[in-house]
C-alpha cells in the first residue's frame, strides 16, 4: 500500500513536472514572439524618426501625421516591452516552480528506493 501511493506520487509529480515544462515552453514561444515584435516596432519607430527628421518643413500636415504616427508607434514599443517583462517574471516564476517539482520529485526516488531496499530486506529476512 505503501509503495503503491509513493508511485502514485511519483507518477503525479511527474505529470506536474511536464505540465510546468510544457508551460514553460509556452511562455518561451510567447516571449519569442514579443521580443520579435519589439523589435519590428523599434525598426519601424526608428524609420518614422529618420523620415521625420529628412521631411521639409514645407509639409506640415505630413509631419503632423507622421508625428502622431510616431507616438502611436511608441505607445506600442512600451506596450510590448511591458509584456515582455511581464512574461519573463512569469517565465523566471515557472522556472522556480520547476526547479522545486524536480527537486520534490528526486526526494520521493529516493525514498522510493529506500522502500524499496526496505521490502527486499524484509522479503529476505522472512525467508530465512
């Protein structure tokens, strides 16, 4: 009975240990494609910044447009910098909770083979 729950245990740390792994490389992809788009953003700021600066004074509205453009384009490069370090807590955070699932994880192998150990002695001790 004994052993059967530590395997159980086992067998449900194992399954927590995937899930958070699977999760993990969830938040590694959306954080791939944060960091993507940032820097999509950032090209594209940087080139409404030199179109800006290169435009003559003589059109105006343009530059208007432009600017407003520019502001809009920053609005999103903070926006998405604040999610990716959103996901990077969250992903440091997964990664924590991993470390701690392995580690609960090695601790019930042990004490599984030490169970283990323990039964085989008492199997050989009823035998003599």
């Amino acid at each position: 009975g004994c052993e059967s729950a530590t395997t159980r245990e086992l067998d449900s740390q194992r399954q927590n240990a995937r899930q958070m792994e699977s999760e993990l490389q969830l938040e590694v992809t959306r954080r791939q494609v944060l960091e993507n788009e940032l820097a999509r953003l950032e090209k594209s700021f940087q080139s409404a910044s030199e179109a800006s600066k290169t435009m003559s004074s003589s059109s105006t509205g343009q530059l208007k447009s432009l600017d407003a453009q520019l502001r809009e384009e920053r609005q999103q490069l903070l926006q998405s910098r604040t999610e990716c370090a959103e996901t990077q807590t969250k992903l440091r955070t997964a990664e924590a909770k991993l470390g701690k699932l392995k580690s609960k994880m090695e601790t019930l192998q042990n004490e599984a083979s030490l169970l283990q150990q323990s039964a085989e002695m008492l199997k050989a001790a009823c035998h003599d």
